[in-house]
C-alpha cells in the first residue's frame, strides 16, 4: 500500500513516461500531460539557455529561483543540469511551496512519482534532514552537495510559505536576504485562473526587485494577464516555440533595461 500522495492526487503517466499528480483540491496537474521530465528539461533548463551560461562562465554564485517547487522536476533538472558541466561556479536553488505534506512526500524520496526517478536525483531530495519539519508559516530546508569534477559546491534551500507577493518582499528582506539576486527564475505555480496572486503584477514586481539586470524568468503560461502583469511590473518578455507534445508556445521575459 502506498501512503504517499495518491490518498489525494492521483498518478498519472505522462507522455515520456515520467509521472505528475493530478491535484483534486486544485483542479490541475502538476505538469503537462506531455511530459512532467520533458517539460523541465526543454522549457525551463533549455528554454532559459542555462547551459550556455554555465558553459561561458559565470562570475560569482549562480542564483536560481524555483517559484512552485511541487514534485521536484525542475530543481532535480536544474542541479543535473549544473553537474553536467565541467567547470561551473557555485550554485544557490531556492524552491518555494506552500504545501508541506507535498514536501515531506517528495524528501522521503518514495512518493508515488518518483517510482522511475534516477538515483542521482533520489539523491538530491535524500539529502535533507526532515526531523525539523513542522506544519509552521514559515520553515527553511537545506541541503548542499559538492560537484562531481569541480570543488563547486551547490547549496538547495527549499522556503515553505503562503507568502503573499508583499509577504514575499519582507521574507527576501529578512530571511532570504543573503541569497543571491536571482539570475534565472522558473515560474511554475498552477495557472492563473487558480493561483491569481503569484501571477499578479505585485509577484513579479517582488521577483524583479529580487533579481539581476540580465536575469532570465521562463514559464508555461502564455495567458494575456500574465504579459500585462509582466509588463507592468518591469519585465519585457516574448514567446519562445514550445517543445513537441505540448501547448504552442512557452514564455521567456527578463528584466527591462
């Protein structure tokens, strides 16, 4: 009997074969139905051009926000894809979810999606210790690891919080305030007609003051609201090709001159 996340969401394979959950109280799942690893890997690490960045050099600490953390797919994706280089500078993830039964699932590294994961992500979510976990507005977990082929050193914190857009400015003034300006952000909560406040002008105002000139934000959603709120809130963005089995187009948007 599995005890982990299907009492709620239900298991649904998708395209790639990868799993995502359907969310019952939501009404959505968590990833696209053509493909939960496609999806992470063709929008957000080669949409955003992370890679490339990582392969020209980067000075400093390379800072990536991960705004919607859920079932683990594009942090896992962002951590191979930074151990898949050769020579890279030091990497701070931060992850932000609202849901800490999701987390405790995802951590343990036995929740129902993660039946076919690769044992370098097991890996990845294992690291954490969960005795500190409780059901409070706001905890930090963290976790580190070393690069393979460098002295590079990631370091993973995973903020769990309801924050609201103006909450989410107090926390990076206070809590986060010695994270790194963000150079890429991957903005992946469920829509906007679900969760209208971290698609709202304020969240990616909040972001904006959160991040670097040359940052780069990739998402999935395309939606007019989304546009107007990025643009109002100092973002130019344009629509980029989405990969095979999935919507038309996905979003890239970095920060206006």
């Amino acid at each position: 009997m599995n005890l982990f996340a299907d009492a709620q969401d239900a298991k649904v394979v998708t395209h790639d074969g990868s799993i995502t959950l359907y969310n019952h109280e939501v009404g959505e799942c968590y990833h696209s139905k053509g493909g939960a690893l496609a999806e992470a890997q063709n929008l957000y690490i080669g949409g955003s051009g992370l890679c490339q960045r990582l392969q020209v050099g980067h000075h400093g600490v390379l800072s990536v926000a991960d705004i919607g953390l859920g079932l683990g797919y594009n942090a896992c994706s962002t951590l191979a894809a930074w151990e898949s280089q050769e020579t890279v500078p030091d990497l701070q993830l931060t992850s932000f979810e609202s849901d800490t039964k999701l987390i405790r699932d995802l951590l343990t590294g036995r929740g129902s999606w993660q039946s076919n994961w690769d044992h370098r992500w097991l890996g990845y979510v294992c690291r954490f210790q969960l005795g500190g976990l409780s059901s409070g507005p706001l905890q930090l977990l963290t976790s580190s690891g070393r690069h393979p082929h460098s002295l590079a050193q990631y370091t993973w914190t995973i903020v769990i919080s309801t924050a609201s857009s103006n909450g989410l400015r107090c926390l990076f003034d206070q809590e986060l305030a010695s994270v790194p300006k963000f150079d890429f952000i991957w903005q992946d909560a469920f829509s906007p007609l679900k969760n209208p406040d971290l698609w709202s002008a304020d969240w990616f105002e909040a972001l904006r003051a959160h991040s670097q000139g040359a940052c780069t934000l990739m998402t999935y959603s395309v939606a007019r609201q989304v546009r107007d709120a990025l643009t109002q809130s100092g973002w130019q963005w344009q629509k980029v090709k989405a990969g095979p089995g999935t919507k038309r187009h996905w979003l890239r948007a970095n920060p206006t001159a």
